[in-house]
C-alpha cells in the first residue's frame, strides 16, 4: 500500500468519526426532551403510572424516603420539566461519543 493511501484512508475515517460525533450531539440534544417526556419526565412534574414514577419510587426507597438531589431522577425531571440548559454540553457529549463509538464499528 502505498504512503499516500493511507493517508488519505486516515482522512477519510477522521472525517466519517467528526461527522458522526456531530450528527450523534445534535440527535441527543434533539431527542432527550422526548424521550424524557415519553418516558413521564413532564413541565408538570413526574407523570403518575409512568416508568419516570417507577423510578422515582425505586430511588425514594433506596435513599430512605427521598430523591437524591443530583441524582438521575432529579436530573431527568429537570431536563423534562425545564428543557436540557446547562445539561446540553453534557447530552451532545454523550452523543459524539455514541457516534464516535458507532462509526469506529463500520
């Protein structure tokens, strides 16, 4: 294989990994308010019967009563009651490295 082949292979893949990281950030910035909101993460606060009050009860009984404040629970409802604010930069991160991770595979 010669030299400039694989250079421009590296290129290539660096370009697939930059384009999949950011299509990953901006699907999960996108979709985490409504998946949030499906899941029963509302403006309103947790929805009753929904897999957001299952684990919220989880959370009260193994912390003795209450939510954890900074704890996944308290987090989702914020998100879903609030939008992502100050949690985005964290969500896109989370994303490009699913993308990063998802391109590196094919």
């Amino acid at each position: 294989m010669q030299t400039g082949s694989v250079r421009q292979i590296v290129n290539n893949m660096a370009l697939t990994t930059a384009a999949a990281v950011a299509v990953g950030a901006g699907v999960s910035v996108v979709a985490t308010p409504v998946v949030l909101g499906a899941a029963g993460f509302t403006s309103l606060g947790i929805a009753a019967g929904s897999i957001a009050s299952s684990m919220m009860s989880v959370s009260a009984i193994a912390n003795g009563g209450g939510v954890v404040a900074g704890g996944v629970v308290a987090v989702c409802q914020s998100v879903g009651a609030g939008g992502l604010g100050a949690a985005s930069g964290f969500v896109a991160g989370v994303g490009g490295t699913l993308g990063a991770l998802l391109s590196s595979l094919f």
